[in-house]
C-alpha cells in the first residue's frame, strides 16, 4: 500500500515536520485541499492554525461550488475546533440550498466529528429553518421546500 508523503508527515512526532508539510501542501493551493485538510486537526495549535491558513487560501480559489462544498464537507469532518468549524460552516451560507443539505445530511449521519455533526446540525436548521430530524426529512424538505436557483430567477426571486 502507498503512503502519500503527506501522511508519512502527518502521522510523525516532529512538529516541524508537519508545519513543513503545511507549508509545502499550500504552494499548491486548491490541488492539495485533500492532503491539507487533516492537519486542520492537528495536535499542535501552530500547524492546525497554519493549515487552516493555507486551507482557506486554496479554498477560495475554488469557484465550483459544488467543488468548494465538498472540501467543506472534508473539512467538517475533521474538525474540532469551535471557532474554525464557525469559520468554515460559513460557505454553506448562499450555497444551493439542496447541496448544502444533502452535504450537511452526509456530516450529520457520517459522524466523524462530533464537533463537526453539532455545527452541521446548526447550519442545516439555519439553511432549511428546520431542526434536524434525520435523512428521510431532509429529503423531504428537498422535495418539498427546495426551490432551485434558475427557478428563482425565473420567477423574479425566492419568495420564500
């Protein structure tokens, strides 16, 4: 089995070793969101504060929304930390709504984070003004609720 050279440095003792890998993941930007995006849980407050620099650099070069959700999604999964997850939820705010909550639903039922499904569970109420009841309401909510954007357009905005 191949190990990438970034998780030969994430799972390494040596600090330095790791903030180098931050470094060097960030010179190429959006293309190693991927490799970048475990560090933001890193042991140490200097290279988990470090990626998240780094992380949200590349993120932002991402104009694919679809692209930039999914990184989100990486990203929440991952992470623990209040204020970063606070940071990080933002991008679900203006999304389509029905790819942030089919995103937010996969966080939720995922797991990864409990930090991460509480935040998920918050912005998921803030997207669709529901609480979370499970994946069968959100579905339902889609089905129901959901306007898509060119239908907005069409009808002089969402009325909703």
């Amino acid at each position: 089995m191949a190990v990438s050279c970034a998780d030969e440095a994430l799972s390494c003792a040596v600090t330095e070793i790791r903030q180098a890998m931050v470094e060097t993941l960030g010179w190429f930007g959006e293309k190693a969101l991927p490799e970048l995006t475990p560090f933001l849980a890193d042991a140490d407050e200097d290279v988990r504060d470090s990626a998240m620099n780094e992380w949200t650099t590349a993120l932002s070069s991402i104009e694919d929304e679809k692209a930039k959700i999914g990184v989100v999604e990486l990203a929440m999964g991952v992470l623990k930390d209040e204020d970063a997850l606070e940071s990080i939820s933002s991008e679900y705010i203006g999304v389509d709504e029905k790819l942030a909550v089919e995103s937010l639903s996969r966080i939720i039922t995922d797991g990864k984070s409990a930090a991460g499904v509480e935040k998920a569970k918050e912005t998921y109420e803030f997207v669709t003004g529901d609480e979370w009841a499970g994946v069968d309401e959100a579905a339902r909510w889609i089905a129901e609720e959901y306007e898509p954007p060119n239908q907005a357009d069409a009808s002089g905005g969402n009325q909703r």
